[in-house]
C-alpha cells in the first residue's frame, strides 16, 4: 500500500526533473545523473520502502547541518551553544554575509553557512574527523558512511565564500578557533557520502524522539530532537522554508547534492535523492515527491489524521 | 483538572509581568493596566476554562493579521495575494523598510506590517469596516467585539512608519489602492476591542479545521487554515518567532496590545492577555503560561503525546 | 574667443543626447524636447556668453536643493541644520530608504531627498512660498522665475516614495513639521521654472563668494558659499558625484528637469539645459559640455592654470 | 614666517590630543607615544619648514593607498582598474562588507579596504615588495623608508576582516589573484615605516603635479595625479571625509598610524604625524593643524586667495 504510494509519487517527480540544474558550484557536483529520483521510506517497525535510485551515493552537503547540530548539542550545554547561533529564520540566502556586518550579530541560526560554521568550530575541539563520520553512522544507523575526497578537495580549493564568512565572524570574535581547520571540519562534514536509506536512518531516529527504534537506547536527549525538528520546518530549506512550511507542511532539509531528509513524526524517517535542484538549491523531484505524498497521506502539520 | 493547570500557570507567571513594558507607541495602549493577565481555553465540546483576567477588554492589534488574511483568503484567490506578498519568515523587525527598498521585493509575509497593510488593500475594495467588524465576531464567536475609537484615532494620528510603508508599497506598485484609506482600515483594524474569550473563539475556529465546532458549518477552507497555522508558527511572534517556535513549539500570534492567541489542533483555542510586553513585543505573561502549558501538557508540535 | 568654446562644447554634446532618455516619473517631465541643448556663462564682469537653447524654460527640480540650503544656512544656526542632516556623500542613490531605517541614522546631506525634506522643513515656519520665490529670484538675479504648476500638481500627486522617506523622518523625530505641508512646499520648490540662466546667475553668485558681482552686496555669508560649493564637489552629481569630480572636477549640480549648474571658482557662474538624462539622472548633454570645457579651458579644481 | 604659522598650529593642536586613542587593534601600534605631535612642509623650491616630533618613525597605514594607487595607474590602462573598482565615495566604514554582498558590486573606491586589496591584486604580479618598496622612495623623495616586520607579522597574524574581504572578493570573481599572497602585499604596504617628512615629499610631488620638484622628471601622469588629488578630497578621511572637505577643505589622506597626507596645489607637500586618533580614526592633531592653517593661511580649495 505505502509501497504503491512511493511509485505514483516518483512518477509524479519525474517530469519535473528537466527543469531543474545540477548545482555546478563544486565541479564535482556536476557530475551527477541529473535524471536519478530516488526514495526511502523507514518505518519504526522496521520496514523499509524503496522506490528509484536509492543504491546512488551523494554527498549530504547541508543535511549534515542537522546530523552536527544534534552531536554539538549533545556535547555541549545548550546554552552554550545558542550564545553563539541564534533559532531564528534569516530572510536571507544561505550563505548571506551582509546581515552579519553589523555590531553584535551573530548567525541567524544554524541552518545557514555562517551558524553551521559556528556549529563545526564546537565540534573541532572534541572530536577529529574520523570521529565526527563514526558519530554519524550511528545516527543515520548505516556504515557505509565515507568521506568523498574528491568533493571534499572540491569544496576546499573553492570556498572562497565560506572563507569569507568565518573569517568575518572570526572577526568578531564569534569564532574562536582556527578558520582553516575549522573550514577543514566543515567541508569533510558536507562531503561525506550518503544513500537516500542512510537519510531515512536519520529521519527516522528523529522521529522516534531520538531513540534507536531496534534498539531501544536512546541517541538523543528529547529537547535536542524538538530543536533539531523545529528548525528544519522553519529553516530547513533554504529561502524557500516559509513556503514549503506552508504549502507541503512537513519538516525537512536539503543539501545542494540534492539529498532530502524528511520524516513522519512518530512514524516514520524519510531520505530522497534528485540532483536536479530548483532555483532556491532544493531537489526538485524531492520536493515533488514530499508534496504528494503530503497531499495524498495527509501528512502536513496541521492535517488532523495522517495515513501513515 | 484543566482549570488546575490553568491556575498553575497563571500563577507561574505572575512574577514575569514585573519584567516587561506597555506599549508606549501609542499613548492610549499606556494606559492599560501592567498586572492584568488572563488565560481562557475553549474546547471542541463546548466546555470553557479560564483562569485571571478573562473580561478585561484590550486592542486586538497585530493578531487581527491573522483574521484579515483569513478573509482576504477566503474572497481572493489565492495565488492573488501571495503574488504580493511571501510567506516567508524576515529575519526583520516587524515594521522594518529598509529590506523593502530593492526592486521587486515585495513583503516577506502576511504577519509583518508591509504585508498586513497588503492585506488590508486587498480588503478595502470589498468590505467596508463595519462588514469586517460583523465577519470577525463570526471568526471569534464573538458578538461583543467593537471598534475602539480612541486607539483608532490614536493610531491614525501617530502612524508615521506605517505611512512610510505604504507610501514605499505604493510607490513600487505594489499597494495600488489609495494609501490613506488603506491605512484607515489598517488602523480600524487593529483597533478592534476583544477579550481573551474572543481570541479563543477564533483559536477554537483554528484548532477544528475552520468548522464551526457548534454549528458545524464551514468558515475557513482546510487551504486557509492550514497556510495561516503555518504562518503563525513561523512568523507568529514578532523577531522571536524561531526561538518560540524551537521551545515552547505552539502557533501563535501576539499583539502589542498585549493579547496573544494560540491552540491545540484538533483541541483547543486558547486566548491569553496580559499587556505588559517583552522587548520583542510579545505579552511576557501569555508567553511565560504558554510555556508551562506547553511543557506540562506536553503541547509542543514534536511533542508525539499531548496530554490536552 | 570663449563664444567659440561654446559653440564647439554644444557642438561636441549634441551627438550624445541621443543616448538619453526624458525623465519619465512625472508625466509633466515626460513632454520637454529631448533634442534641447542650452549653455549659459555669466562672467563676474558682466559680460554673458550664450549657446543653444538658452530661453526655454524647464523645472530647477534638485537643483534648487543648493539654494534652500543657502536659505536655510543664512536663516539658521550652522549647528542646528547640522544636527539634523550630515554632511557625507551616501553611496547610495539620491531617493534611497534603506539607510535612513537604522537607529540614529539622520540623512547623509542635503543633496539627497531626504536630507532636502528636512531643508524645507527647516524653511517652511519662517518663509512662505512666494516668500522663498523672491529670495530665489535675487540669489539667480533673475525676475521671471514662477512656479510652474502642472509641474507641482504632477509631483505632488505622484511623489509616493518621498512620502515615504517623509513619513520615515516623522516617525524618527527627525522631521518635526507637518509631513504634507512640508512636502507641498518641497514639491514647490523643485518646480520652479528657470533657464539656463538663471542658473547661471546663482553660479555667479556662488564663484563670486556670496557677493553680488553687480551691486557689491552680500548675500551669502562665506562659509554658507564654502559648504554649498565643496557639497557640489562631493555630492551634487547623484551616484556619479566620485567619478564626476576624478574626470571633470567641476563643482556641479544637476537635476531631472534636464538644468545643471556649474562655475569656475571666482571667475563666472555656468548654467546648462538638456533634458536628456543618463542613467544616473544628470544631463547628458550638460554633462559632455562641462567634460569638454573642463579639458579645454582647464576648468578641474586640480588643473593649477585655467584658462577662463 | 610660515614657520610661525606652523608653531601655532602645533600649539593650537596639542590640548586636543587627550580626546583622541591610539589604534588597538594591532597590538604593535598600540605602542606608541599619545602625545607625539609633528609637521613638515615642503615646498617646491625646496624649502623645509619642521614643528613637533618630525623624526618619529610611524607605520604608513592607509595613507599607502594613495601611492599604490598611482603606481597601480602608471602600470595598467585606466580602464583596466576602474573596471575592478569605483571612484564613488560609500557613505560606510573603510572596512566595510555588507555593500559587498550584493549582485555586480565591486568596491566603491580604492581608499577603502575592499578597493585597496584589489589595487594590491593588480601590483602583485607586476612588483616584488622590495620593488615596491624602492617606487615609494623615489615617489616619497625619502630613501628610509623601511618595512617595520613587526608591525607586518601584527597585521598578518590579526586581519581577519580583511581576509574576510578579500575571499569575499575573490569569491565574486573580482580578485583573480591568490588571496593570501595579495594579503600579504597589502599588510607589507600598510607597513612601512615613514616620517612627516617622507609623506610631505609624496604631497609636494603631487602638489607638483608629478613632476620631481628638484630633477624636473614627471614621475606620474596627470591625469593619475588629478585623480588621486580628487580622491583624497572626497574620500581621503574615512567616513568623515565630507565634513573634513566642507570645514577644512584640503585633500588628505589619513592612516591609523597616526599619519595625515596633505598639499596645497602647486606649492608644497604637507606631512603630518599624531598618533592619538578620533572616533573616525584620523589623527587629531593633525585634523587640528590642518583646520588651523587652512583658516589662518586660507587653503580651503574654495578659498580664492590662499596665502601660502
């Protein structure tokens, strides 16, 4: 029945593919099948859905926002960490600087490039990379996590504009570690590879409060988990979060690598994959994709009795 | 058992009002009395709780947002409003220009006052104010609500940055009605004099789908409903909507007139006021019994259990 | 032997106009003959050069910016026009929002709207309109000025973002008069009808130290004439003021109505016409025509030996 | 008797220096001594005329940017560098970013940071420092003039808002050149160590429009000499470069040395040193001697009759 749902929704994406671009920022990103459509579907019982591309590895890119905002979170007190970040929607594009070039202001919140460099400057002390991917295999509950040096080398020789950012809030005094090893963290974090399956792992803790659904052991604390789920419904797609809230409801976040991760709270975890972006960096057969099935299951926040 | 908590939290924010300010912007909002704080809850079947200051009567203010763009929604089609204003979050104060003055911007949403002046356009060649009046007490369930014609002519009198607003709307083509009697509108509605009850009732409207939960008849289209939900979630409290949102996870909507409304989908409308305002412009006590019922009844969206 | 300069100057312009464009945001702008091309210099002896079409009239528009400064600076204290406007180029353009909504920001000077708007408003409890027509014809020794009133009437009826930037410095506390009389006197003066010149005449007036070069009397105080010619110099070009003063170095002063006032310091005041505009607003032909006298006559401040 | 005139003036100045700070925020320039104060003017016919502390070595700072402007114009085609960086005055802070971040800008103008940096990118390939070094003895006529390395390792070690600005840059595709050896340039640049004298020798060769006043050899062009003269007018003293030109009325150039750069045309080269800076960050006693001789010996550039 979900199965049936999955394979109308990705027939619906598909012809929305060719008008999307591959993000070519990174020369390595543009190497991707603009065509590939993919989704997974991770049921708390243990059930798994597929429908597509689901065997493609991507990078995560942005997704790791989340994933890295739950291990800081986890390391540090929470107050901690919101001195430095705050929890509100920009108004801005993702890697904005203007709004930071006045006294006193530091990033919106850690869903843009300037707070998840904030975020990555927490983690830098406590953890080395290696650690970091380890961490989130066990989020994600997939192991075939790796980093993609390629992308990686990609992102380092090109992010001129991250630099500028953490150089700036190094500045003023926002960041306190090392720009170049703390953009190292950043750019290995958004590099590393992921299957539609592996997103859906973590969509699916998220939904089960943080609690591994097999194992019963709980990976995050419940404030960490309502943190992570609200900022990612109103900040958890770029410039276009306000009306991807509105319209389709269903918390969510994207990477320019043309994951998603979504989820059904106390159901179920979702991952999609489609390279093929849309003008605000969000994969467009995934956004497709989540608006049927909002439609179709009623999965939208403020729909009364979901179907799944 | 519920007026219980209701008691409880009154009381757990009583000591918060010495903290905050009245509004001041207008000189007949400085009148109101600092220590006056109500809560009134109404359910689906009909039962009604309320705890303080339930009678007092206040300005309805910025939550009259969320009535107008329900009719506004409701007359127009909807691709006809959001053609003129967004719905995403500004990351702004609610009364900024300067993110107004590039080209082609129009207003980030509904809830800031650029877009609400929008609204207000969209409505004057419609309805007058007396027939806006009568569809409001509609949405409230409310016969007693009235224009209050002090704070009116207070407004209208000292509405310099509204004006500025209009004046820059109009001047890109955006606001294509004449700017005085939009204003003229604007002012009246915001003026309009409620109670906690009445900010319930509308709650209440909210909470079951836009269906009268007495009558049974439909108000508000499940579309209508489900944008202005959003929208309260992620704009709902002035610049400090993302951090309400992440902690106490209610939709709402607040006032400087010191009213805030809010609900339990599927449950319940809430009306709160209290006029003694935090420095981002919300009711400190309506926040602060919104909070303990949030943490108590275990109301926040992510919460998988509401006790409610 | 300056006839020629003027002739081969007009003659040298003259191909350019066709590469601008007649202000359009009035309607009343919108009818002048793109075509007309005037030159004006009035020597301090007496001796006057003309060239083109120096009788037609047009609409001072910002020029008239210089000479409510002079007003307002022989009618007040220096320090309490100074406290209310400053005296810095703005980088951004002459109608520009955005900078003014920040705390404490008070306009960047006079040459801009706002800082205008606040001129008129220091003007307007001690003149009268036609009070201020006199002053203006005895500072461009000039009797035929009159109001133009199709302008006015165009200007007011149209003028939506200086409203705007009104209402702004209303609600500042910067403007403290009444916003609509304040504009209507505003509007007023930008619709003087002068010609080529009149302008000329006022530029005389300032290359010759506040000093009637005919009747011997004062009229302006030496540093009120020091002010408005370095605010020429710095700011009277709109965006293109910098690259203005670097390639000509004239102190200069334009407005839409297609006029420009220029003069060479102690020597003779200049007045130009062309209502073909750049897309920065300043006459294209006025502006070729002082390029060419600047080189030939070397007319920049920095040339040590000009020849006029 | 201009001796006298320059005794005066240092007295007149000394009393204010209380008010001003030294530069703090590298640690090197923090170093020096408050109360210093000093003048030397050149003039063409090789008179020297010395008050106050003119053997006191003091890094250049900012004041380089007007010799590494002209060297940037003597080596490339005019066009060539006003495609990369603007001649308009910015109405913000010398190391501003936020006017950066938007589509299609490039710096307004090479007295700020963000110009400065890219003048260094057109230098770069061109010049080694040492080079550069021996260009700015011949254009200072002062062969001491020597790299102060701790000053330099200070600026390297602490530049975050450069870098900031310049990854900003090179991220837009405006700096073409490697970021960090451009830096280094830049901060070598700032670095070098001078005396009132050396920089009187650069305002008596531009007071002398180009020419060595001595071996008669034209060491800039014109037009590059009438173009650095201008910018020092409208944008030499940081955000209070209008207010400078409008009361005082002299080109300069100011750096948080405590330098200050100045000439009256066509006859001597003024330098000033006075670490103590004002809230802009230009050196008080030299505002102050500046504001003294130009009202006593009337250099305004609007004066008619300077008496020097």
């Amino acid at each position: 029945m979900l199965q049936t749902y999955l394979d109308k929704a990705l027939a619906y994406s598909k012809p929305f593919v060719g008008e999307g671009k591959l993000a070519t920022y990174i020369p390595e990103l543009a190497k991707a099948n603009i065509n590939h459509v993919g989704i997974c579907v991770m049921k708390a019982n243990g059930e798994v859905y597929e429908a597509g591309d689901c065997d493609q590895y991507f990078t995560i890119q942005s997704i790791s926002k989340i994933m890295t905002l739950a291990i800081a979170l986890q390391t540090y007190n929470y107050h901690e960490i919101f001195e430095k970040v705050k929890m509100e929607p920009s108004g801005n594009a993702f890697n904005s600087i203007a709004e930071l070039d006045s006294n006193g202001n530091i990033p919106f919140n850690p869903m843009i490039n300037s707070g998840a460099i904030i975020i990555s400057s927490f983690l830098k002390p406590r953890f080395t990379f290696e650690e970091l991917l380890e961490y989130m295999k066990v989020l994600c509950m997939d192991d075939s996590l790796t980093l993609n040096q390629a992308v990686f080398e990609s992102e380092r020789s090109t992010g001129f504009r991250n630099r500028s950012i953490a150089y700036l809030l190094k500045s003023k005094g926002i960041l306190t570690e090392d720009v170049e090893e703390t953009l190292e963290l950043y750019f290995k974090l958004c590099s590393i590879q992921v299957t539609a399956k592996s997103l859906a792992g973590f969509g699916l803790l998220l939904a089960n409060n943080g609690i591994h659904p097999f194992s019963g052991e709980r990976l995050m604390d419940e404030q960490v988990v309502k943190t992570i789920k609200t900022l990612m419904l109103t900040c958890g797609m770029y410039d276009g979060s306000g009306e991807f809230a509105v319209r389709i409801g269903m918390p969510a976040k994207s990477g320019v690598g043309g994951g998603l991760l979504s989820f059904v709270n106390g159901k179920a975890g979702i991952g999609l994959f489609g390279p093929a972006l849309d003008e605000k960096g969000n994969s467009i057969a995934g956004v497709k994709i989540l608006e049927y099935l909002s439609k179709e299951l009623r999965l939208h926040i403020f729909d009364c009795d979901p179907l799944i």
